[in-house]
C-alpha cells in the first residue's frame, strides 16, 4: 500500500480534510470557551513540561496554544480535562 493512502483508500490530504469538516460542524463541542482556554493556557505556561521556545508539551509533543482551545484533548499529567 502507498504510503499516502490510508487504510480506508483516502489519501492522507482527504482524510485531513474530512477532519476539518467534522471539527467546522462541531464547534460548539470542539472548542473550549475562551475562558477555559485562557485557564488551561497558563497552567501549561507555568509547568516544567512546557517549551517556550516552540509553544509545545515535552510530555506529549503537542502545540499548546491549539491543544488547550479544543474539549477533544486533555493534558497527558492530569492538569486539565475534557470540559
């Protein structure tokens, strides 16, 4: 199998694009209130995990700026959850 079709038959770009047409349907749920954002934004702000230079977790790889705006993710040492 190519390595850029997945195992359904769609090319990693279709999938990708599947997803940011899920996540535009579901925003009410995806996306935390600002609020929520700015509270889970300075908790990984202020932890020895976080890389200023590149905005990212050590624990996880995530960029953090993304990662704490959407209810799909949750912080791999327990900080902060779903909503």
């Amino acid at each position: 199998m190519s390595d850029n079709i997945s195992e359904s038959g769609q090319s990693w770009m279709d999938e990708f694009k599947d997803g940011l047409r899920w996540l535009k349907k579901s925003k009410e749920y995806v996306i935390v209130p600002r609020s929520t954002y700015k509270e889970r934004y300075d908790i990984c702000n202020s932890c020895d995990s976080f890389e200023q230079l590149t905005k990212q977790c050590r624990e996880c790889a995530c960029f953090m700026p993304l990662k704490t705006r959407m209810n799909i993710t949750a912080c791999p040492r327990g900080f902060w959850g779903l909503v």
